[in-house]
C-alpha cells in the first residue's frame, strides 16, 4: 500500500447536452437568446491509496462481483473460475482508494431560463437521438416534477 502525497481530482460526469436557443419559447418572441450547455459533475478530492495487496483486491472484486451479479437467474461468482486464473487476472488489477477530502457538485439543467422556455428544452432533447440529450431531459422533467429520475 502507498500513499499519495500530492491531492487528486477524481470527476464524475453525469448526462450533459448542448442546448440549441431554437430550443426556447424565448427565441420566438424577444429572440434574446444564445447556446448553451446543461449538465452535472461531482469533483472529488483527496490523496490516493495504491493498493496492491492481493487480499485487499481479491476482497473489493468480490464485492463488486457479488452486488452487480445479485438478481441474475445464475450468479457468477469468483470461486467459479479455476484459482490459477483468477490469481492470475487479480494480480493485474491495482486497487485506488481515496479517502474524500472534499466533494464539489455542479450542475446547470436549465433553471435560470422560464418554465416555457423549460419545457421547449425537455422537448427538444426528448426528441433528439442522442442518449445524452435524452438523460439531461429525464433529469429536466425529475426536477420540474419533484421526482427521482
């Protein structure tokens, strides 16, 4: 195990999309209006923990195996695969770990424009063919409504 002097940035994207002014019930009437851009990030720092202990990453594996495995009709698990392959694939891996020192969150989904200019936003990124488009919709209509998306 080794531990980082310096501090490290790990950042979480969430959906984004470009958002057209043609989007906005705005652009029809005052046409004071420009592009932008929504989305949601998470920033976390803190110094980072190299784990090369085949213990340590034997354990995580397997907790992670276990909880994304969990539902399925015939669970994989790591007993499964022959033990010189697995110690074999498992030596491969290097653990991180960072302990969280702050966390920053950020997102912009629109809310500084008016609910009919909302509206248009969701519309438009609903229609559109691109999954990230349609994620920051869902996220959109999840706010506006007060539900979890």
């Amino acid at each position: 195990m080794a531990d980082s002097q310096a501090e490290s940035l790990v950042v979480f994207q969430g959906p984004s999309a470009y958002v057209s002014p043609s989007l906005y019930e705005t652009k029809r009437t005052t046409h004071e209006v420009v592009p932008t851009y929504n989305y949601a990030v998470v920033h976390a720092r803190g110094r980072i923990i190299v784990h090369d202990d085949p213990g340590w990453v034997a354990g995580v594996v397997g907790r992670l195996t276990r909880m994304f495995e969990q539902g399925r009709d015939a669970p994989w698990k790591m007993s499964d695969a022959p033990p010189a392959f697995l110690q074999e694939r498992l030596a491969a891996i290097v653990g991180l770990e960072m302990p969280i020192a702050r966390l920053q969150a950020k997102w912009k989904m629109s809310q500084n424009r008016s609910e009919a200019d909302r509206r248009g936003v969701v519309a438009g990124l609903e229609a559109s063919g691109r999954d990230g488009d349609r994620a920051v919709a869902a996220v959109m209509k999840a706010v506006e409504t007060g539900t979890p998306g």
